[in-house]
C-alpha cells in the first residue's frame, strides 16, 4: 500500500513554461539552441553544482567567465534563464491535499539554491515531509543510492512509494529500487495515474 508520494522539482513543481527569455540570451551570447540548459546543468560544472562539489554562485560565476561576461551581465543572464519558470500552484495545492494522508517528499538533481527558494521564494518546503536535494547528498538521480535515503528518512519500504518525475530514465531507476513510479509529462492527469496505484484522494 502506498504511504508515501514523492515529487521531482525541475519539470514537474517548478516548469519552463516560456523559452524566449532563454532562446532571447542565447541569441545574445551565439548559443547553440538549448545551450543555456547545457551550461547550467549538463556542463561538467553544472554537473559539480548538482552534486555540491560547488555552490550555486560558484557556478554561475564559472559560466560569466566561461563566456566572457561581466559581473552584471552575468546576473541579467542568471535572471533571465530562469525568468520563464512557474511554479505549478495547483500541483502545490493538490500536494498539499496529500500531506493529510500520505508523506510527500521531493527527490531533486539542484544546485544549492533549491532549498532556499522552497523555503523562503515559495513558500512551500513545509508541504513536504522530507527534502532530499543531490548536491546536500552528493548524488544525483539515476543513482539508486539517493532513492534508498529517501526511502530510510520516510522509514518506507520501497512498495510503499510512488516517485513521480519528468525523466524517463529516472523513473526507470526508481523502479528498478521497487517504488512505484510516474513518468510526468505535459497534460498528465496525475490524480488519475495515481489512483491507478490505489492512492486515495477522498
């Protein structure tokens, strides 16, 4: 029996739900299409951000020199690869309808400027029982290890969860642990996939 919901951040609570901000900076920079995504987060220093190797400002601090910029270029591109993100109230609010029958939990790949903006810029970190961030683990989804601490800090077996997430490859890895899990994707009627998995939503 399901006990415990566990969300992604990036692609599902948190969505880029409009590119021109970032497609407008990588025009500006000659960036390749979707190189602005490549540098924060598939680079070899995005990658050490998800993992706490580095800090958030660190990164971006990397990617101002790595393209030449200034201080304050820096910062307008920072504010503007992220101007297009909302976060998806209704989700927080259904989310919010779970905690008072399940645990819900987050796993996420960020840097250290998640928990921060769960805490303090939406005001939602109490809607989760737990808050498991790669770079406070030093590991990053798929690596089963960061789904079986998530599990040990739920005081769950792996039957008893359900992970929900945008990356196919992550959801696979998560039910090779044994939780269940959702792919999420654009449209998605989550409360229906998860009342296929006998979640009550009454």
């Amino acid at each position: 029996m399901i006990q415990a919901i566990i969300f992604d951040v990036g692609g599902v609570l948190l969505r880029t739900e409009n590119r021109a901000p970032r497609q407008q900076w990588e025009a500006q920079l000659g960036l390749a299409p979707s190189g602005a995504e490549t540098l924060v987060f598939n680079s070899q220093m995005g990658q050490k951000a998800q993992r706490g190797e580095i800090t958030e400002p660190e990164l971006w601090r990397w990617i101002g020199s790595h393209l030449n910029l200034s201080t304050e270029e820096t910062a307008a591109f920072r504010t503007g690869f992220w101007a297009g993100d909302e976060l998806d109230m209704a989700l927080v609010a259904f989310i919010r309808q779970l905690k008072n029958r399940y645990q819900t939990a987050i796993i996420s790949n960020y840097a250290s400027n998640l928990r921060p903006e769960l805490t303090h810029q939406f005001n939602i970190a109490d809607a989760f029982d737990e808050i498991i961030i790669s770079c406070e683990e030093g590991i990053t989804k798929p690596d089963p290890e960061i789904f079986h601490r998530a599990l040990v800090r739920l005081g769950r077996r792996p039957e008893e969860a359900v992970f929900i997430d945008d990356f196919l490859h992550n959801v696979q890895a998560a039910q090779a642990v044994g939780l269940s899990a959702i792919h999420f994707q654009p449209g998605i009627d989550l409360p229906g996939a998860l009342q296929q998995l006998s979640v009550s939503l009454g």
